[in-house]
C-alpha cells in the first residue's frame, strides 16, 4: 500500500484488519507507528518528499547493443487546456475525477485504459496490441461500476470502436490526447452516443 500524503491513526486502524506486507508513505504519526507495531511482519518505509523523475533529466531505456536516451514523460496537461470535442447527455464530469482518470493513466503502461468513478479507480486494461482489448479488460474488472465512469486514455483511439465498446458498458467520459487520422470518426461516434470527449492534446503512451 503506497500512500501520497502522511499516514495518521485513523488510516492505521482501518488497515490493521487486514494483512499488508509493506506500507509506504512521506510520513506516518507517532499513533499509527504504535498501531502498526502490533503487526510484527509489516514492514514501514518512509519515502522522500519529491521522487526523482529521472537521471540528469533523461530517461535511460536499454537496447541491443546500446541505450537510447529520451526526456522522461513528466509533463501533464491542465484540464483548462483539455478541449471538449463532445458534450454528453449526462452532467459535466467532476474534475478532480477528470484529473485522476488521465493522472492513473499516464503511470500505466502501456495502451492503457483507466475507468474512474467518484473518486477512485475501477478498472484498469492495459499492456494489449490492441486499444480496444485494453478497454475490454478494464471494464470487465470494473464491472457494474463502470456504469458512469470516466475513461483515460493514454493515448488516441485509432478507431471508435473502443468509445462503442465502453460506451455499451456504461462509460460516460472519455479523455484522450487526440492527434490520429480518424479524429473526425472517433468524434462523430461519440456524439453519436451522447458521451462527453476530452481531448488534452498530450500523448503519454510508452512501453
């Protein structure tokens, strides 16, 4: 279990019901080290305040007979900068899940497909050739919950067959960064549906 923030008593609590092998976060409270130090094979690791991104400001990839040097992927574009290419039939999405769906996303590699609803991750697809089976795995792990949801998209959909396919499942949101040569179609499938489409013109795919 990995935590962004520290971690205080009432987190503790919660997690000492059930087994966990190692727990990292910033900071833990002296109450959740007294709790914690019931579980004797639990194991706490403090993490620095701001990771490296990379070495030098390069990202070292390893290939035969060499290495290839590239800048690492640590830009995120704005939601103020995203543009809706389509408008749903249901309420505008809430931003703070807008911002996770594409933040989950970006740290999945790769093809990855992550569904969102009301605060937390309900599927996740990725790792595929294909775009599509990627949705077809993260909703099928999402399961009645991604009934409206929020899909990321590391990068554009080649096809609209990925927006049908999630669109059948429930998913009410897309976000993806836009750039292929069927844009038109992938945006005319999806008003079609009435789903909302965000484009944020940043492409984060990598494997």
């Amino acid at each position: 279990m990995a935590f962004n923030r520290p971690v205080g008593i009432e987190v503790a609590q919660a997690m000492v019901q059930s087994f966990w092998e190692v727990v990292l976060a910033p900071a833990f409270t002296p109450e959740a080290m007294e709790i914690f130090s019931a579980k004797k094979q639990l194991r706490l690791l403090q993490t620095p305040g701001a990771w490296p991104l990379s070495a030098n400001g390069l990202d070292v990839r390893s290939i035969a007979g060499g290495f290839l040097l590239q800048r690492p992927d640590d830009d995120f574009a704005s939601v103020d900068q995203w543009q809706v290419k389509a408008t749903g039939h249901g309420p505008q999405p809430v931003v703070e899940d807008l911002i996770l769906a594409q933040t989950v996303a970006k740290a999945v590699k790769s093809n990855s497909i992550v569904l969102v609803r009301d605060g937390g991750t309900v599927g996740i697809g990725a790792g595929q050739m294909s775009r599509v089976d990627s949705v077809e795995i993260a909703c099928r792990k999402a399961g009645d919950r991604a009934k409206g949801s929020i899909l990321g998209s590391d990068a554009y959909f080649p096809f609209p067959d990925g927006l049908e396919l999630a669109a059948k499942h429930g998913v009410t949101t897309f976000i993806e960064p836009g750039g292929s040569i069927r844009d038109k179609e992938v945006i005319e499938a999806a008003q079609k549906l009435g789903v909302w489409l965000f484009f944020t013109g940043m492409r984060h795919f990598r494997h």
